[in-house]
C-alpha cells in the first residue's frame, strides 16, 4: 500500500498515549485525502510507516471504524469508508438542524469574547490567501464551528455535532472544492456572524439552516457526479467479495 501524496506518519515522543496518536494520524491522513475512499489499508504497511506495533495499528483501526471512517469488508479487511448518497442527505439533514440550533443558541447564550473570537475566526478565514490549501480552509472553517458549538450553550447539539465532524469534514471537502463555493461561504457566514452579533437567535437559525442546504446541494452534485465508489452499497457479513 503506497499513499499517492505524501505525509510523514512517523510517531514521534509525546505525553499522550501511542494508541490516541496513532488515532490521530490515521484519522488526519484520511481527512487531508492521504487515504482516498474506498483504498484498502493494510495493517503491516500502516505499521511500517508509523513506526509501532500491528496491536496498536489495529486498536486504532477500530477506533475510527466506530467514527465512521473505516469499514471492516469481509474477505478484504479495512479500507477507507466511503459515503454513499443516502449517508451524506441523512448527514446533512441532521448537521442542518443542528447547525439552525447552535446558530439559534450562540446568539441567546454567548458572551461577549466567544462573540468576538467568533468574529475574529470568520475574519482569519476571509484574509487566507488565495492560493491558501484546502487543509488550510478546512481547519479554519473547523475553527470558527468549533467557537460557535462552545458557545451555543446546548451541550447535548454540540457533542452531537462533534461526533458527525469528520464525516462532515469529509463533506466540506468535496464542498469547497467547487467552483465559486468558497466565496459564497464567507458571504454566507458573514450574515451568519453579523446576525449573532445583533442576537437575533431567528434570522441566525434561519441563516444557518440555509447554509447548510447550500453546502449540500453542492457537495449531493459532486457526489452524484462522481457515481463511483461514492455509491458505497453494504456488503453482507460473510458475503464473497468478485
């Protein structure tokens, strides 16, 4: 198994444990699109490039299967999860009402420097050059709805919207790479940000609510476009694979 990009996942020496960063170098090589969907991972490959042992390889394989990142296919074994049309609606679907939520509650319930960082990540994510990666787009867009779930003041939306995170990632990804989409976001969170900023928890809602519909009716054409590995059909445990 050879990445077709390249990305350095050697281990080094920290404070966490060995398990929770080998969790985030996979999950990080899978989210930049070092592991394209659908690529097969195979467990003595990873260990080699990682530096460690299968056993903390395949504990964190599992982990990530349960984020949704890696599917187990019987005869096959790990490969990058890929997102079928049906899976990305349903994503959006729930990131939308919980986005109108977070948008509604930021506006009730931050305080005045959640406000301000809020603003100060939109203004962060405006001046990226125009040559600024998309890595580099999508952490400061993971910024800004990070400061936005902190202060929304429902725990409950936030948690849940975390854990779609990398799925949404994954999503925004294929988003922001279309044409014209980049700019239209920041026209779009700068009616989000001034309508927080006036706590109107409606109109927030509302704008939020449309922000995410756009987004997905971008990123369903690029995934009905695609009709490849996107259209990811179950396989049947014990099923042959041809």
């Amino acid at each position: 198994m050879t990445p077709n990009k390249t990305f350095d996942l050697l281990i080094p020496r920290r404070q966490s444990s060995l398990r929770q960063q080998v969790i985030e170098r996979l999950r990080d090589a899978i989210l930049s699109g070092l592991f394209e969907p659908g690529q097969k991972l195979v467990e003595r490959d990873l260990c080699e490039m990682l530096g460690i042992s299968r056993t903390v390889v395949r504990e964190a394989l599992q982990h990530l299967g349960a984020e949704g990142l890696i599917e187990n296919i019987p005869h096959k074994g790990p490969v990058v999860a890929t997102l079928g049309l049906k899976e990305a609606r349903d994503i959006y679907a729930v990131r939308q009402a919980l986005e109108a939520l977070a948008g509604e509650g930021f506006a009730q319930h931050a305080d005045a420097a959640q406000m301000q960082a809020l603003r100060d990540a939109l203004e962060h994510l405006k001046t990226l050059p125009s040559d600024a990666g998309q890595d580099a787009v999508l952490q400061a867009k993971n910024r800004f709805y990070g400061i936005l779930l902190e202060g929304c003041g429902n725990q409950v939306v936030g948690n849940m919207l975390t854990l779609l995170n990398n799925r949404v990632t994954l999503l925004r990804r294929m988003s922001l790479a279309a044409p014209g989409r980049l700019g239209n976001t920041l026209v779009e969170l700068e009616e989000i940000v001034s309508a927080l900023e006036q706590r109107n928890g409606p109109r927030a809602r509302q704008l939020c609510a449309d922000h995410v519909a756009r987004a997905s009716a971008v990123a369903l054409q690029g995934l009905e476009a695609s009709a490849g590995p996107v259209q990811r059909q179950k396989v049947p445990t014990g099923a042959s694979q041809e």
